[in-house]
C-alpha cells in the first residue's frame, strides 16, 4: 500500500473508526479489533480490499450500516501500517502494538494474559 493509501486509512480510522480490545464472553477472552462503520459501504469495502478482515451490513437504530473489522494479527498490522499517520488514535494504535497476538489455536501463557488484560485497561481508558 502506498503512502497515499495509508494515510487515507489513518484519517479514516481517526474520524469514523475504533481501535481497541473487546472483552468476548468471559473474562480473560480478549480481542484486539479495528473497525469502521458507516451510511455507504465504499469505504469499508475499500479497507477490506487493504487490509483484509470482514465487511458486514447490520441494521442501527433502523438504519443500514456498513462496517469493516479486522482482529488479532490483522488488527495489529494494520495499526503499525497506520499508526505514523494518525493524529488522533496514535495511542491506541501504539498499545495495540503490545498486544500479544498468538496463532489460532496456541494457548496464552499466564504472563500474556495479563498484558491482554492491562491493555483492555488501557483501550478502555483512551476510549472513553
């Protein structure tokens, strides 16, 4: 991707996107995502064809959004791509650069499940 692209991305993900970690399900089930959401889907289609992930249409509030997700390694290497264009989720973006991402099906150690669960802390913080 060039710079062009990237830095497009990165003005989208400040503007209309989310970088952070979910708490799935149970406690210590964590997961690093990015996502955009919007009206029309030209832009998520387009993060898609970038940087992989999901392109779902879901219905808020009775209207129809469009939204693009990425997780775990995705996630994170969409991050380090955008992160020296963002302005405003640079933070998020540099913690989510500490998240330990392991291959499916690789259990956690003890010690990576608590950095899971201090940057959750720390998303959750730089979120609100």
């Amino acid at each position: 991707m060039n710079e062009l692209e990237l830095s497009y991305a990165a003005g989208i993900i400040d503007g209309e996107g989310y970088i952070g970690v979910q708490n799935k399900w149970s406690r210590n089930n964590y997961q690093l995502r990015v996502a955009v959401a919007m009206k029309y889907d030209i832009i998520p289609n387009w993060l898609y064809e970038r940087f992989e992930g999901s392109v779902t249409t879901y219905l808020n509030a009775g209207k129809s959004l469009t939204m693009w997700v990425v997780s775990g390694q995705l996630a994170r290497s969409c991050c380090e791509q955008v992160l020296p264009y963002l302005l405003l989720k640079n933070e998020q973006a540099e913690a989510a650069l500490d998240y330990p991402v392991n291959p499916r099906g690789v259990h956690l150690s003890d010690a990576q499940k608590a950095d899971r669960e201090n940057i959750y802390n720390v998303m959750k913080e730089l979120n609100h």
